[in-house]
C-alpha cells in the first residue's frame, strides 16, 4: 500500500463507522471505463461501481443533462408535480410491459417498495389475508431489515434480529419445492433471473417460466429484482425479457442514474392497484436533478442499444474465457453469465489472483473467495475485456 493510501486509509478508520472492508486503493478520478489512483496510477474498471456506471465514467452527455437540471431545480419534494420525474416514467415504461412507476432512492428500498405493494394489494384489492413472499437460496436484495429478511443469510443478518416476518426461502432451481412452500398466506415470489450477489448465477429458463406459470395459477404475485441484471446488462433491457416472462412488479436502482442514488419499482395496473395516496413515500424520490440524470441515462441507453452490445461484448467475453477454461481446466471451474454479467468460478481461492489482477491495474470483484465477478460498464471496450482475459492468463500461468 502507498503512502497516499496509507494516508486514506488512516483517516478513513478515525472518520467512519466500521463497515466496509475496502480495496487497498484510494480512486481519485474516472473516465468512461478508466479509473485513476492517489498515486496516479490507472485501471481497467470491470466492476463500474457494481454495475452503477454503466455508461462509463464522468459521460459527458451525462454531465451536461446534471449541469443544465443543476441551474433549475434540484428537489421539491413528492408534494409537487415536476416534469423530470414524468420524462424518466415514459421513458422506464417505454422499455416493459409495465404502466406505473414508483422512484426512491437505493436497491433495498425498491424492494421495499414491492414489498409493501404486494402485502396491501393482497389484502387491499384481493381481500385475501397474503402476506408471504418466497426468495430462492443464493440470492441479495439488500440491507434494510426487511430486504435482509427477504435476502435470508446468516452472514448479513447476525446480530440484528428480531427481522420482520412473513419471509420464506426455497432451493433456487427447484420447482417442486417451491410448489410445496406456497400456502394460502403467499403473496409473491421475489427473485433474480441472474443472481448477482450470488456469484453470477443465471437462472434456468425452464426453471423460471414453471415459476411464473405456478404463480399464474395460484394468483400470487412475480417480482423480479432487476437492481443489478436490469437495465441493459445482461443483452435485453431488462432481465425478465431474456426468458419472455411477464413479472408484474420489477425493482430497479444500480445503473439507474449511472452513479446518483436513484432507485425504482415498475408494476402493472393491478398490481399498482396496491397503493392508494399516503400508503408509501419518500422525502427524495424521483427528485429532479435525479430523475433528469436518469432520463438521459435511459434515453442513451435507447438510442445506443446498449442491450445489443452488452449482449455482444458478453458473448465475445464468454467465448474468450472458455477457450481460456478449455486450455487450463485444472484452474477455472466454470465460466457463467449472461451479457456484461460474467462471473470466473476458479478451482482454488482467488485472492492471490484478484491482488495480481489488481496490481497490474484490473479491477473486478472477488466473490466467495473463489469467483471473480466482472460487472464493466456498458460502453467498455472490447480491447480492455481482451486484455483482461490476456493478463487473467498469464496470472494463472504464472501464479502458483
Ligand atoms: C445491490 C442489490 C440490491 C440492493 O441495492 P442497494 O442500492 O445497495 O440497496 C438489491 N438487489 C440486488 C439484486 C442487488 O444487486
């Protein structure tokens, strides 16, 4: 560790609550998908802030809809009608099947929000006492009491029971044991198409489409948290549309706002039929200096197909790291994904690896001490995902 970092680092134990174990690196500037040190060193970023940035770095385009929102109008709060958050509205619902939306501010409160919506559309409009929502192993839908009850790991949850109840989790992958969990008090199925957290799990489709069907017919509610798949990632614009489902509720933050707090749940109809003026809220929301980052997120997003070359970059990736596993099975496990969604399962724990990696100025995510997580953003260039497949490599050549 440099100086420079000591020198963070120093401050960062006297300042903060501890909470986070962090990279030995203090980032000081971005550009599309660079990043740059204290020390002036630079990096290759596959890892976007966990698929925040996904239009890269500082995007111009970007920062001059903040600059222009920024001499107008920040926040008025929900009380008034402003038109930025009704431009992000069209522009989600263009994407969807979805008709209405609802903003916030993070992943975990968009889950929140669907949550709530179930639990008062089932009582509220159905008139049925449902309540549960069933989660699959493996998967993350945040860090509020109630996500982490959703979310269901020991590791996250220690320490900070009582959790809210009305949660229930079933193996991922396991229909029947999903068809045996569901009662007359469940009230939606919550999941991940890829689980991100997990370690980058792609759901089977088979698997998912049973799903839905079981849900179909036990009028019970899909929600598809699409905080880290969503928006473009994995080759569709949304997740759910790789596997033709048609969840009613979807929750939305990561990318959303390509690195401002912004998070989001779309839903249809009769399902949005679940909330009525006051039932739920939030102080910044939907704000408009947000919300107009996030419409021009989206636009760009649109009018560049940023499905498309996630959807290519990811398959190249793919095909490079396979013919990688085929050349040194003893040291890759498996190679998965789905778009920009990749995760590197290795034979043996990975820290080593992820230092070397890190050294030679890649940064991606170690998962589980064994699967290397790459999450770049949208616009990275196919020679910075070939020199990372290059140098992953020669690490593993030469690396004991
Ligand atoms: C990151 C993540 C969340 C939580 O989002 P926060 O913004 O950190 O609250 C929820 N679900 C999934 C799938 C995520 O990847």
């Amino acid at each position: 560790m440099s100086q420079a970092v000591t020198a963070v680092k120093e401050q960062e134990e006297l300042l903060l609550c501890r909470s986070y174990s962090r990279y030995p690196i203090a980032i000081v500037r971005g550009r599309g998908a660079r990043l740059w040190d204290v020390d002036g060193k630079e990096y290759v970023d596959l890892l976007a802030g966990i698929a925040v940035i996904g239009l890269g770095h500082c995007n111009e385009e970007l920062c001059d809809a903040l600059n222009a929102q920024s001499r107008m109008l920040w926040h008025v709060s929900n009380l008034f009608y402003q038109q930025p958050q009704l431009d992000l509205a069209r522009l989600l619902l263009s994407t969807t099947h979805h008709d209405k939306a609802f903003f916030c501010n993070s992943g975990a409160e968009a889950n929140e929000a669907c949550i709530k919506l179930v639990r008062r559309y089932m009582r509220t409009v159905q008139q049925r006492d449902a309540f549960e929502i069933i989660t699959l192993s493996g998967c993350f839908h945040g860090r509020t009491l109630a996500a982490l009850a959703a979310t269901r790991r020991e590791a996250l949850s220690a320490g900070f029971f009582p959790l809210p109840e009305g949660f229930k989790q079933v193996l991922a992958g396991d229909l029947n044991a999903l068809r045996n969990a569901v009662t007359t008090s469940t009230a939606a199925v919550l999941l991940e198409v890829v689980q991100g957290e997990g370690g980058i799990v792609p759901l089977e489709a088979r698997y998912l489409r049973g799903v839905e069907a079981l849900c179909r017919e036990h009028g019970i509610l899909l929600i598809c948290d699409e905080v880290q798949c969503g928006l473009c990632r994995t080759g569709k614009f949304w997740a759910f549309q790789n596997f033709e489902l048609t969840p009613d509720i979807i929750s939305i933050a990561k990318s959303l706002a390509n690195g401002l707090p912004m998070g989001a749940m779309l839903t249809t109809d009769e399902a949005a039929k679940g909330f009525a003026a006051g039932s739920h809220a939030t102080t910044f929301g939907g704000g408009a200096l947000t919300s107009a980052v996030a419409a021009k997120t989206v636009e760009i997003m649109l009018r560049d197909r940023m499905d498309e070359r996630a959807a290519k970059l990811g398959t190249h990736l793919r095909q490079r790291l396979a013919a990688l596993q085929e050349r040194m099975p003893h040291a890759i496990r498996e190679v998965r994904g789905l778009g920009l969604m990749t995760g590197i399962e290795l034979a043996q724990n990975g820290q080593k690896i992820w230092d070397e990696l890190l050294r030679r100025g890649y940064i991606c995510n170690l998962s589980q001490g064994a699967i290397l997580r790459l999450l770049p953003p949208l616009v990275i260039a196919q020679a910075d995902l070939d020199g990372f497949v290059d140098t992953l490599e020669h690490i593993l050549k030469t690396c004991p």
